[in-house]
C-alpha cells in the first residue's frame, strides 16, 4: 500500500504528463526537491527559481516533486518519474546518487542530473559545487570578527559555531572549509560544530543554536536548510550573528545575518535545462562550479558591512584572491577524505 507521501507524488508526477509540450520532442522536466521541501528559503527554493526561470525561458513543461520520504524511497520516486515519461529528471536529493545509477540504466532514453556528487553514465550530468572554497571564506571572516569586540554583538571568547544538517561528506565539505578558514585566519579559534539530523526543523536549529551562543559562540554558520532558520532566529534573540547558505539569507534577519555563503544552485540548474531544450545536454559529463565560475562565494552583505572593520573585510578578500590563483587550495573531503581539524 502506498504512503500518503508517495501517493501525493504520484499525483504531481501524473498531473506533468497533462502539462507536456506540444512537440513531441520536448517532454517535460521533473525537478525533485530534497529533503526540507520547498519553503526552506535555501537550497531547494533557489534551486526551483532557477528550475522556473529555465521553464519560462525555454517554453518547457515540467513540475517539482516533493515527497516525505524522499530519502528512503529513493528508487521508487526515481522510477515514478521516469515512468512519468519525464525527458529530464533533475535531482537535488544527495541520497539518490547511488540509486540513480540503477534507474538510469533501465531507462537509457531518459535523463538524469544530480547535484553535489558524481555518478558515471551517458545520461546522467552531474554537478558539484565548491562548497568549501566559499565556506572558507565565511570562516575566515567569522574568525576576524569573533575576535573583534568593537563590532556590535561579538563577545570577548574566540569561539564560532557550524551546525550542519547531516554527518555527511556533502555538508562536511562545508564545514571542513569553513574550519579551515578560520585557523588559518585564526589558529586558537574554537569551532564548535553539531548536527541537527533533519533539514526542516526550525525549533531543533533554534535549540542548538542557543547552547552554542550560551558557550560563548558569538558566529554561527548553518548548513541545515529549513532548520537553519531556527538558527537565525537564535541568532537575531540573542544579538549575535549567524551565517546564512544556499542562497543569500542576509535579508531574513537583517543585521544578524554576518553573510552567506550562496551557492548558485539556480544558475546550475537553469543551465543543465537550457542546454536540454537545445538537444546539447552534458551527459557522461561533471559541471564543476567553483569561486572562479561564480558558483559559490559570500553574499554582499548588504546589512553588515558597514559594521565590519575594512581591514577584515581586506584580509577575507585577499583569501579570495589566493584561493582564485591557487596559492590556497581547500580541503575537500569528498577528494580527500577528512582532515586532522575534523576528525
């Protein structure tokens, strides 16, 4: 017997078929959204921007599916959609990289796109992000301010704080890169870092956030979609800072909000589209977007910086510079496993 939630995809998945183009040759585009759903004002919702503007730029059809159990019926949802007769399936789900391999296999006419991870077949694109080159600079400039008692809200205790969604090589290339920037700005900073386990539940970011601030964290950076909200909201309590991701959070507490590090998950998918409707899709290929192709980096901090010091603001720019010409290269744990400072 079907769950409610699988049930409610196959509706989605159903009503797409309806809204197919005309022309035979351009089927409709599936986006599955990851866990945390769309209303996470993250990664989801900037990555569905994106997914909206390609469908309105190239005169496709296509739906979002959501599902509750979107990590545990992996391959269930994957052969929906494809069943759905879908001619592109973009996936934001990282726990669907390995099932995805099964399924595109069994539908070679069909295909496929999976975000942060790599995954061999000649229909399947696959794009990764370096995180850990813009989590470095959020560290690096978390590091500079913490120390920093003439800015409004920082404490004298060189401590910051990273709450990550999941214990998983894809949120820990974040969290590696933003520890490694800030001893490197740094070297005594303490970093405390924990897991909210979930990615939609404000209260639970709420809660860590507030233990975090109590042991003297006075920056806290959130890679937790949906829950990270809660760690704003902490944040904006208590009048210290947290670090917003995906997409610029800046706005959702200003003031409170140091930065983001924005990952342009729209722009990524928006091209993978693009290049579908115009028959040159990248299968069998890795899209890679660093800070050198503006595929991640700091919000501009629109709130903030006028409260930062110039002279930190120049050392997390000449950061940037260094890492754009290869004098810095961050630590990536998908390549190289985890480093000492994590373990």
């Amino acid at each position: 017997m079907k769950s409610t939630s699988m049930a409610l995809a196959t509706m989605v998945l159903a009503s797409a078929l309806g809204t197919a183009s005309a022309r035979a040759e351009d089927k409709p585009v599936a986006l599955i959204v990851s866990q945390g759903g769309l209303g996470d004002q993250s990664y989801n919702d900037l990555a569905h921007s994106g997914f909206l503007r390609a469908l309105k730029e190239t005169g496709l059809e296509g739906k979002a599916v959501e599902s509750k159990e979107v990590v545990s019926q992996a391959t269930e949802i994957l052969r929906r959609a494809s069943d759905a007769d879908f001619g592109l399936i973009v996936d934001l789900e990282y726990a669907h990289g390995e099932p995805m391999l099964e399924v595109a296999k069994d539908y070679p006419d069909t295909k496929y796109v999976i975000l942060n991870q790599v995954r061999e077949g000649s229909n399947i694109a696959s794009v990764l992000f370096q995180e850990q080159e813009g989590s470095y600079l959020a560290g690096t400039l978390a590091a500079l301010v913490t120390t920093d008692t003439s800015i409004k809200g920082i404490n004298d205790k060189p401590v910051i704080g990273v709450i990550g969604g999941t214990k998983s090589a894809g949120i820990d290339k974040f969290i590696a890169g933003y520890v490694e920037g800030a001893k490197a700005a740094n070297p005594e900073i303490v970093v405390k870092i924990a897991y909210s386990n979930n990615f939609g539940d404000p209260a639970v970011g709420l809660q860590m956030a507030k233990a975090m601030i109590e042991e003297g964290a006075d920056v806290i950076y959130h890679v937790a979609g949906g829950t990270g909200m809660g760690v704003i909201q902490a944040a904006k309590e208590a009048g210290v800072y947290a670090i917003g991701v995906d997409t610029d959070q800046d706005g959702i507490a200003p003031g409170n909000v140091l930065t983001s590090m924005v990952k342009h998950s729209d722009n990524a998918v928006e091209t993978v589209i693009q290049d579908y409707a115009a028959d040159k899709f990248p299968g069998g290929q890795t899209i890679t977007l660093g800070l050198k192709e503006n595929g991640v980096g700091l919000s501009e901090m629109k709130y903030t910086k006028d409260r930062i010091p110039p002279a930190i603001l120049e050392k997390v720019e000449a950061a940037k510079q260094d890492i754009l010409s290869g004098k810095i290269k961050v630590w990536n744990v998908v390549d190289q496993g985890y480093p000492d400072f994590l373990k």
